[in-house]
C-alpha cells in the first residue's frame, strides 16, 4: 500500500489499531511521510473551502429569488395588516420589475426552455419504430418512467439510431438524473456522421440544470461552441446566451 | 396567515433524511434548507445590527455548517432543526460582531478540517501543523481549479461527505474501488501540478 492509500484508509478510519499507531509513529519518524500527510489534508481543505464558495454563490441566488418570491416568510413579529399590505404591493411592484429585468439565473433559463420546447416530442409516422412510438407517447403523456425504459430498450436494439440516443438523455434531463441524461448526449455526440447534432446543446442544458461546481462555466463555453460551430441548436444557444 | 399552510413545504425529517442520504436528493434538500430559514438573515439585521451582508454570510456559514454536521451524523436530534440552527446562527452572529468590534488582526493559518485533525495525537498534529502553515493555501486553490472536471468533482464529492461508494453510484463507476484509485491518482495529479509552481 503507498502512502497515499495509506492516509487515506488511516483518515476514513479503516485501519487497525496497531496500524494506527505505526502511522503515527511514521509523522515522527519519516519526514516524507509527514509531508504526504500535510499535503493530503491540506488539499483536501482546499476543495472544501471551494466547495463553500461554490455553495455560498449558489446560496446568494437562492437568497436574492427568496427576497423577491410571492411566499410570505415567516417572522416572529408580526407587521401590522396596514404595513403588510403596503408591503406586498411594493414587492409585487418591484418583484414584476425585477422579473421583466433581471437576468435569470442559468437553471431558470434552463427550466425555461425545457417548460417551452422539451414537454412533448414530435410523433414519428414509421411504422417499423412500435417501441419508439410507444416510448414517445409516455412521454408525452408525462409517463417518464416508462417513457425512460421504452427508449433506452429501443436503443439497446437499435444503437445506431440517434433519435433514441437523444430522446434517451432528453427523458432523463426531465427526471433530473443529470449523470445518465449526459451520458446519452455524450453517446449521441460520438456519432460524427449526422449533419445536424445537438448532443452538445443538450450536454449544456443538462449541466445548466445540474449546477455541480463548474457547471455553469461550462455549459456557456459548451453553449458558445454549439453557435460558433453553427452545431444542432445552434439558434436556440444564442437565444439562450443572449439571457445569461 | 401560515405559509406552511398554503405551500407544499417538506418537513424536517425529509430534509434531513435526503442530506443523509447523500444521493441524487441532496442538493434539492440543501436548497430546502436554506429556504426555509433564510428569514434568520432578517434576524441577524435587526437583533444583531448586522449589515445584510454580513449576516448573510453568518447564515450561509450556519447553513454550511448544519449540512456538514447532518451529513456526518452530528444531529442527534434533540431539539427541532429551527431551535438548534438557530443556536448554530446565533453564536456564529456573536462570533462576528467581535469580529468586527476588536482590532485583531487574523491569524493567517490554514483551518483543517478539526474531525480530521482530531484522528491525531497531539505531538503529530503539532509536527503536521507546521507542514500545513508552510503549504501554500492560495496556490493549491488555483491548481484544483485546473484539475481536469472529473477529478474536481471526484475530490468535491468526497470533501462533501460522501463515500467512494456513494460517489460510485452518483458518477456511474462501476465500484468504490475505482473510484477510490481515482480520486487519490487526482490527488497525486494535483500535488504534482502543484509542486511544479511551488518549487
């Protein structure tokens, strides 16, 4: 086992006691030990401190959207009805000024063109795709589930065809599992013989719904790539940058 | 009139049972969270005389804080998740106005993480310590922020309190043991990149 593992299974608490001890021992004993010690803790405050901040950035959206939402928030004093009243309509002023002005945040703009373009796919007239058929009437029914099985059953069967691969990743970015939706796109992105492939529009999507560290960096660049590219989407990527 | 009544809020037990879970729910119960206490900040306003962003910054620290503690099993549960947030809140508002009402100065020192120093003996944290002081916090933060996507999520995950075996499940590989070898073999990448600047 190298040092590395070693810390690493002595911090998780997988060590015997015995074991234990030798590390110990080691600190005191092997200079070069203790530095692999040092850096392991030291980097892995590194990460939390920028996971704070990550968090702490995400947490200033959430803020600034409670400060202007509709849903009264609980206090221990309560205003007086006059007050209140005022105070509503001055919000209700001021939150519709904000929301005609302000500029959402990545995962609204992402909401919003899932609300406005992904709720229902187109029903393909094959008569040879009965699976497909199926899967897409689920879907647009709002069976996601069994919308999600249907595709990825057809896919398994028909790896080549791209609308399963696409439609695969579309059902799971509408069930919020980001990880198995971006490994779709990332199927349907290998597949260098389509003259027209938004794989990379949606990967974008998918990230700006997801909001992992990184996340929304990312998908701008993925976004700016899709428009310089002139890729699949490449009109609704311009649409989406020029809100962010 | 309650807003608890009219909108669809989660309970207590759901939130905290999603944040120890450490699964696809965690990050919509950290929002619940936040959301659901966030009038505290007017607290830190009006009670505290903290300016709003300082007392955004307490409440976000205390939200931090709370996660960090639900996740590991630190909540036993004694008093309701408002009471004991609010406690959490509170010392940390106190924290802060002496903060701002004494001159001294900070102590630039890199915080461990104090459950991981606690695995020391007092002799090796104190040799580990000095190692750490001598380290460059500002570099490592630039070079992390370098690391391929993959690798920064890998040691993310693992910082926030999930196990390779959940962390398994979340980045879809195939065991924990792999993503174990991966997340040190980034560690590595990372003190090598680092190592190349600070030397």
């Amino acid at each position: 086992m190298d040092s590395i593992e070693l810390i690493d299974d002595y911090f998780k608490g997988l060590l015997t006691g015995e074991q234990q001890k030798q590390v110990e021992q080691r600190i005191l004993s092997d200079p070069s030990f203790a530095e692999d010690l040092a850096f392991y803790l030291s980097a892995n405050e590194a990460v939390r401190q920028q996971l704070a901040d990550d968090k702490k950035a995400w947490f200033k959206e959430l803020y600034e959207r409670s400060k202007t939402s509709a849903v009264p928030r609980k206090s221990p004093v309560r205003p007086l009805y006059v007050l209140a009243t005022a105070a509503a309509i001055m919000a209700i002023v001021l939150g519709g000024w904000w929301l005609f002005f302000r500029h959402p945040s990545p995962r609204q703009l992402a909401d919003d063109y899932v609300s406005a373009k992904l709720m229902t796919l187109g029903v393909r007239m094959s008569s040879t795709r009965d699976t497909m058929q199926t899967a897409i009437e689920r879907y647009n029914s709002n069976d996601l589930p069994a919308a999600a099985a249907l595709f990825e059953s057809f896919l398994q069967h028909h790896p080549d065809d791209e609308y399963a691969a696409q439609y695969s990743g579309i059902v799971y970015l509408r069930l919020k599992q980001y990880d198995k939706a971006l490994h779709y796109f990332q199927q349907l992105a290998a597949d260098t013989t389509l003259y027209y492939n938004p794989a990379l529009f949606y990967q974008s999507l998918t990230l700006m719904e997801r909001r992992l560290p990184g996340d929304d960096e990312k998908a701008k660049a993925m976004l700016q790539e899709v428009v310089n590219r002139r890729l699949g989407g490449n009109e609704d990527a311009q649409q989406l940058l020029s809100k962010w | 009139m309650d807003p608890e009544k009219t909108v669809p809020l989660p309970k207590d037990i759901d939130i905290i049972e999603d944040l120890r879970q450490n699964s696809s729910g965690r990050r919509k119960a950290e929002e619940h969270l936040f959301n659901r206490f966030v009038y505290f900040i007017r607290e830190g306003i009006r009670k505290y005389s903290l300016t709003e962003e300082d007392a955004f910054d307490v409440y976000s620290d205390t939200i931090l804080s709370a996660i960090g503690k639900i996740t590991s099993g630190l909540f036993e549960g004694r008093s309701s998740l408002k009471t004991w947030l609010f406690r959490i809140f509170h010392n940390k508002c106190v924290d802060q106005i002496r903060k701002l009402t004494t001159n001294k100065s900070k102590i630039h020192r890199t915080a461990i993480d104090p459950a991981l120093l606690s695995h020391l003996t007092d002799t090796a944290k104190s040799v580990i310590q000095q190692l750490i002081d001598r380290s460059d916090a500002v570099l490592l933060k630039e070079r992390l922020k370098d690391l391929g996507d993959n690798c920064r999520k890998l040691l993310a995950l693992f910082a926030d309190g999930y196990s390779d075996r959940e962390i398994a499940v979340t980045m879809e590989y195939k065991t924990a043991e792999v993503v174990k070898t991966s997340r040190l073999r980034c560690l590595e990448k990372l003190r090598q990149s680092y190592n190349l600047l600070k030397n």
